[in-house]
C-alpha cells in the first residue's frame, strides 16, 4: 500500500542527502498505529479512517463519502517539459502516499528538517490524524491539446474520446477563473484542516511546474457513496443524492463509473471521468418560496425525501401517478428528479460526490452560496452530457441555480505499489 | 517595505560558527602575485583612466593613483554593473594603491568613486580567454567571507549611489519641477529597493524613510519616500478614502525633503561604518527575503499605491537578489549543484518575464495596466524562484 518513491529535489529541494527513499517508506516508520488505522474501502469513514493511496482504482471515488472537501485545479507553468511534469506526478504521488497515512509530506516534515530551512511540510496538521484523507489526482483537456492547440507534452494523441470539452449548457454563466485546469487534485477529508494541509502542500511542490488556478473548499457532503451512509442535505434543504450510485451496488459501479478495457486508450482502463460544476444557489429567493413549490422543483417531500408519487425516501419515484387533485402527475416533468432520473436517459446513472459551499458572500450582501457538483462516470458523452442538457433547457430548478464554474477531468486508475498516478498515461 | 523582514542575524552562534566568519577580508594580498597582468588606474574628480580595456583571465592587479583632491575607491564590478568583484577603498589624494584578483573570462564593468559617493565613472571591461581556468580558491570559510565582503562593498556602492540620487530628487521635487520628480522617483528608489534587507536591518531608518501610508501607526508622522510620492500623484477624493487630497506647501516639501536627506544620509553613515558587516546568512536569507518583498507589495501594487512604479521596485528587488544569490552561488554549486540548477533557471525566467515589460533604462508600464493573467503570471514565477532560493542558507552550512 506505501508509494515508495521519494520526491524529487524539485518537490522538496530539502530532501537532498537526507536519504529519503524506497527504504524509509518502504518499511513505514513513523506511522503511530493510531495515525494509520486500515480502513475499509467502504463504510463510514472516521477520524481515524485511513485510504491507501495506492490501488487499482484512485480512492476518493467510491470512498465513503467524507465531511469535508477542498477540491484545486492547476495549470501546468508555461516552459515545463514532460519529464517535468512527470516528476511532478511521482512528487504529488510520494506526498500523497505519505499524508493518507497522516505522515507529513516528507520524512523531515515539519520540524524535523534544518533549522536554517523552510519545513518541508507546513505543519498545521501535525498532530492530526489521516482523518479518512483521500487525494484524487486528475488530467483535464487542456493537458493534451492546449488552448491555443499546441501539444505541450506529446499527449495530444493519447486523449481519450471521452474526455469531451463540455458543451454550453443552457443558462451557463461560466467564470473562466473558476473553470477548466490542467490537472486537478480532489483532497477528501473528515478534518477540513487535514484537506486544506494537503492541496496547500501538493500546491508548494507544484511551484514553478504548475500553479493554482481555482481551488474551492466544500463544508458539507451532499451525497452518500455507500450504503451506510445517511443521505445528507444541500442548501436548499433536500435530501440530496437519495438514488446515488453506491459502492456496494458493484453492478452500477462497475457499468457506470469505472472505464473498462477497450471503452478508449488502456490507460484509463480502471479510471473514471469527474465533472465538477460549481453551481450558485440565489438562497434568498429560494427561502422565500412556498414549501409547495420548493417540493414540486424538487420532486421530493422535503422531510422524509420520498418522492411525491409516494412511499418512503427509498421508494423507486413512479412518474406515472397523478397528482392527488388529478390534475397531471405528481412528480412534475419539469422537476429536478424526473428530469435526472436514470430511467429519463437510458439507465444512466452518475456517482455524485458534491459539497456545500458558502464563499462569503456577494457584493450584494447575498451569501455566496451553493453547490460544488462533482460526479464521477465512465463517459461523459452518455451520461453527464445529456442528463445535463435536459437538466438545463427545462428543470424548474434552473430559476434558483446559477451554474458559474465548470470542469472535467479524466481520473487514472490508482498507482500501482511503489507507482505513481498517471504512469500508463506517460509510458 | 514589509512589516515583518526576514531576520539578518542569527541569534544561535553555530552558523557563524560553522562559517568562521572573521569579517572582510582582501582577495589577495596586493601586488604579491607572480605574474599578474598588470593595470594602471589613474582617477582624479571626473576621470578614470584604464591602461586597458582588455586582458586575459589570470591574475590582474590594478594599481590605481589618485590624483584627484578627494578620497576615492576603485571597484572592478560584474556586468551587470552592481555586483562588486572586488574593490579598493579609501585611496588618498595622491596615492596609489593596488588591488589584485583571479577573474574569469567575461565582461565587467571598472569604476572610480571619486568623492566616494555616487556612480562614478565606469566603464566597460573585458577580460578574454586565456586558455586557464580561473577556479575559485580558498576554502568555505574563506570564499564565504570574500562574498560577504564583496557584499558590503555591493551595499556601500548602491546607497552611495542613493545619495546623490535622491538629492537630485529632491531639488526638482522642492523647487516644484514635478515632472521631473515623478521620472526620477522610481529610478532612485532602485538603489534603495536592491538592498531593502540590509536597509530595513537599522531598525527606525526604514520606516522613516519608507513607510507607506498604511504602515504608520496612528500618532507617529509619515515621512519619507511615501509620503512624497503621494504628493507627486495626488489622488482624487474617491481613491484615497474620500478625503480631498491637500497638497503640500512649499515649506512641508523642504521639511519632508529634509527628512529625506538626513534619513539617507544616516542609512549611508551606518553602511560606511568601520564596524559594518554583513553575516553570510543576512545575505543568503536577502536573497528570498528581497523576493518575499515582491511577493507581499509590488505583485499587490501596494508598495507604489500612487505611482504605480512597482515594475520599477520589482526590477530592482530581483537585481538585489540576484547579487546576492551570486555572491554565493560559488560556494552553494559544490554543495547542492542540483540547488543551484533550479535556482539559475527559476532567476533566469523571471528576469525574461520581467525583461518583457521593460527596463529600469526604458521604463516599465503603470503597474495598473497589468492585467490579472499578467500579475499571476509573476506571482507564479516568484513563487517558483522562492521556494529553492529560500533553501540558500541551509545549502550554505550543510
């Protein structure tokens, strides 16, 4: 499960001669058996849940949904080479290795390094436990074909089809600044310290290869990726992602989450594709709409969750019954669950992995508020896309939402023991 | 200026110790070299004449007679004009002294300091291949005190270059020649801005002298460059809190210009000063610490509020930290050469960046016609310098 690299003099320049290596990871000293508690890949994670990093899939996807999120997208430094960006892969996966574990980002950490030299890790998670961290390391678009068309890292053929630019959706009001990246790092966690220490960390070894674009901290899960996980609510007040893919559900996951053998190039086979949309909630006017109207957006009863054909939260939505009145159906065509549902758009299915998001607020004294949308899929093309297009030309929603940032990601399957994310990618 | 400068001396002895820091010392006893080239320096008041431009690398001993009526000093300097190579100070009207130092094939730039204040007279010179490697010599310990030596001569030649500078300054900007005082503004303050480190190390001179407005604690009077500039670009109500700027009468700018003089004449004092030294670490630590003053005031364009001159500031605080990576670039190569590699071509891009919106020659834009992407763009390639140039020290020591 340990990532036995090292970084390279670049990720933390103070490592030199301090022989940091396969050795030391290797043999795992330094992990407290508090600070390193095995945690299954599924069930309620806790403070002293720990992911391995390394695996055949990237942790952080079907993972039980964690607290808290700090999701950053990166640019790749204009001159980097791609053995630059390869080295900054292997530095991202050695941290990584380490902080899942709870370790700091190096063997000399925070304070065990020179007194003459800035710490290698920044230390505010010293004494933290791993808290369920998990770290998802993804390749946007502009990775292989660049803005203005240019190859930068001879990746342009290796593109898989899948990773589509996304379209404009009706109604998108996109902020450039909170959108695209080349590369992106998802840091899920129970303790937002531990989330933050971790992109803050992976963002200092970038420095000089590639630099923050946007980043966005989420306070709240708003959907549950395994089975024993209560459904959480959004800021709207809803259950939120009641008919979500979960991690035992193997067949959906397996049909609608994991790229398989021969679905594009064989270095996503066991990958996934992650959209994140950054979606603006108008609360105020939200909070003043009747508890009728909000259910009838929605298409579920705001206590209990069931949908308003009936029956209980869990109860499968029948868009074919009527209103008790008999005046049309009970679940509206136009809202939010008729539109997304599975069955609107040929079985497909997206794990949804959202946070809540309050960034202040406006200059209008509004709170900044939302939801910061991630879903995780097999292809795009089938199963974001259209749900999406049908969501934006008509879900009674839209009159509450603003959809203000936009991304996708391809995912790469886990790193191999002693491997890196991205490896086949570069091979 | 920032509110919290890196610190220039180290209170634990041991990085001293481990230095064996014994204070300036000459990089070669004068005159003692068997078969140095040999050049003679004649310089009186506005003249200093070089026997040759031109010698082969190798020892070179410069004699220099002063035939001039004040003291002068004679400094060979790297190219780029500000990096001392070695210098002879305090020659006497009348007489002659020599200097001799192993320098590689390259281009340098030679100076007479008549009066031992302000740029002198310089001028270009070159030394060709000979066909022997010159090799630093000596130890750590000694090629560390000749970097911090040469480091102190840096320091002494940029603020007696300040002097002057800001006199001329201060005539236009007291005798009400204020286009001439906001062309002079950012380029004097370049000599200030190349060693701020050093400058801010005399505890009550920065803030008199370079305060912003900002920085002044309620009940403590603003003085200094700031305040200056303020009145040189008086902003209108809307930008300055709502408050009508009031100019400054004729008799507060001679007061603040005053000021101004006596500050930089005591920050001269202090570097001239017998006693003066710089500790390798406090040049080591400039280095980032002059790039930490990029990061926390001129990418935010608050260091020049009014003026907008940060690219000035900028270039100048890179020019600072470039010296004093170089002063000890010879001595980190041997111990972490892969440092010093990352260091070269973070420094190099940066300084292409920089390049590409002008010169301190040529002028730089209003920092207020940067666009977002063009400030990021910066402040990402100065984080990238930052985070090896801020390992200089432990390198040094290791």
């Amino acid at each position: 499960m340990t990532d036995e690299r090292g970084l390279s003099r670049r990720g933390l320049l103070g490592l030199l001669g301090t022989g940091v290596g396969a050795g030391v990871l290797g043999a795992g000293v330094g992990i407290g058996a508090d600070r390193a508690v095995q945690a299954h890949a599924t069930g309620t994670s806790g403070a002293s849940a720990s992911y391995p990093f390394a695996g055949r899939h990237q942790s952080g996807i079907t993972t039980a949904a964690q607290d808290r999120l700090h999701f950053a997208a990166f640019d790749v430094a204009a001159g980097t080479t791609r053995d630059d960006l390869v080295e900054l892969l292997q530095d991202w996966s050695a941290a990584a290795a380490r902080l899942t574990r709870g370790l700091d980002v190096s063997e000399a950490g925070a304070v065990g390094g020179s007194p003459l030299a800035p710490p290698d890790d920044t230390g505010e998670a010293l004494g933290l436990p791993a808290a369920g961290l998990t770290i998802t390391i993804g390749f946007g678009p502009t990775l292989f074909t660049a803005a203005d068309g240019t190859d930068r890292f001879g990746l342009a053929d290796r593109r898989p089809a899948a990773l589509v630019d996304l379209p404009h959706f009706s109604g998108d009001q996109l902020v450039d600044a909170q959108s695209g990246g080349d590369l992106c790092v998802q840091a899920c966690s129970d303790d937002p310290q531990v989330a933050v220490h971790a992109v803050r960390n992976l963002s200092r070894i970038a420095f000089g290869r590639a630099s923050l674009r946007w980043s966005q901290l989420g306070f709240g899960r708003t959907s549950s990726t395994t089975r024993g996980q209560s459904t959480p609510r959004n800021l709207f007040g809803f259950k939120d992602g009641t008919a979500n893919v979960r991690a035992e559900d193997t067949a959906a996951v397996a049909a609608g989450v994991w790229a398989a053998a021969g679905d594009g190039p064989g270095w996503m086979t066991d990958g996934s594709y992650l959209v994140a949309r950054k979606i603006r909630m108008t609360i105020e006017t939200w909070d003043h709409a009747s508890l009728q109207e909000q259910q009838t957006v929605i298409g579920r009863d705001k206590g209990e969750g069931a949908p308003l054909s009936g029956g209980t939260e869990s109860t499968a939505p029948d868009f074919a019954a009527t209103s008790a009145d008999g005046s049309g159906p009970a679940i509206a065509v136009d809202s939010h669950v008729a539109l997304a549902h599975p069955d609107h758009h040929g079985g497909a299915t997206l794990l949804r992995r959202g946070y809540n998001f309050v960034d202040g607020n406006d200059d209008l004294g509004r709170l900044a508020a939302g939801l910061f949308f991630i879903a995780y899929q097999r292809d795009p093309r089938t199963q974001f896309v259209p749900i999406q297009t049908a969501l934006a030309r008509s879900d009674r929603m839209n009159e509450y939402v603003k959809h203000v940032g936009s991304a996708i990601f391809a995912v790469p399957p886990g790193a191999r023991d002693g491997g890196w994310v991205g490896e086949g990618l570069f091979a | 200026m920032t509110a919290r400068p890196r610190p220039l001396a180290l209170g634990a002895g041991a990085l001293l110790a481990a230095l064996a820091l014994t204070g300036c010392v000459a990089n070669a006893p004068a005159g003692s070299t068997a078969g140095a080239t040999t050049v003679a320096v004649e310089g009186n008041g506005d003249a200093c004449t070089v026997s040759t431009t031109s010698v082969p690398s190798g020892p070179v001993t410069f004699t220099m007679t002063n035939a001039g009526t004040d003291a002068t000093e004679f400094e060979l300097l790297a190219s780029d004009g500000l990096r001392i190579v070695s210098e002879k100070e305090n020659i006497g009207p009348g007489t002659t002294a020599s200097l001799t130092v192993a320098v590689p094939a390259g281009d340098y730039v030679t100076a007479c300091i008549p009066g031992l204040v302000g740029q002198g007279v310089r001028a270009p010179f070159t030394v060709t291949d000979s066909g022997t490697a010159v090799e630093p010599t000596g130890s750590d310990a000694e090629r560390i005190d000749a970097a911090a030596a040469a480091y102190v001569g840096y320091v002494r030649d940029q603020v007696g270059q300040l002097v002057p500078a800001t006199q001329e300054f201060l005539d236009a900007y007291t005798t009400g020649d204020d286009a001439r005082a906001r062309e002079l503004y950012p380029t004097t303050r370049a000599f200030y801005e190349r060693i701020e480190p050093v400058a801010e190390s005399f505890g009550d001179l920065d803030p008199k002298i370079d305060f912003r407005e900002a920085d002044v604690e309620e009940g403590t009077e603003w003085t200094g460059w700031h305040r200056i500039e303020k009145d040189l670009w008086q902003p209108d109500a809307a930008d300055d809190g709502g408050a009508t700027y009031v100019p400054l009468t004729a008799d507060e700018r001679a007061r603040y210009a005053a000021q101004l003089t006596s500050d930089t004449a005591e920050l001269h004092d202090a570097v001239t000063a017998d006693d003066f030294t710089v500790g390798i670490d406090a040049i080591s630590n400039g280095a980032v610490g002059l790039m930490d003053e990029v990061a926390t005031g001129k990418i935010t364009g608050e260091e020049e509020i009014w003026s907008h001159t940060d690219l000035w500031d900028f270039q100048a605080n890179l020019e600072g930290a470039r010296v004093a990576y170089e002063g000890v670039r010879d001595v980190v190569v041997e111990k972490d050469p892969d440092l010093v590699d990352d260091v070269d071509a973070r420094l190099g891009s940066l300084e292409t960046l920089l390049a590409s919106y002008g010169s301190l020659e040529s002028g730089f834009p209003s920092y207020t016609d940067l666009t977002d992407a063009d400030k990021k763009s910066l402040s990402d390639a100065v984080n990238a310098l930052s985070e090896p140039l801020s390992r200089l020290t432990s390198a040094l020591v290791s």
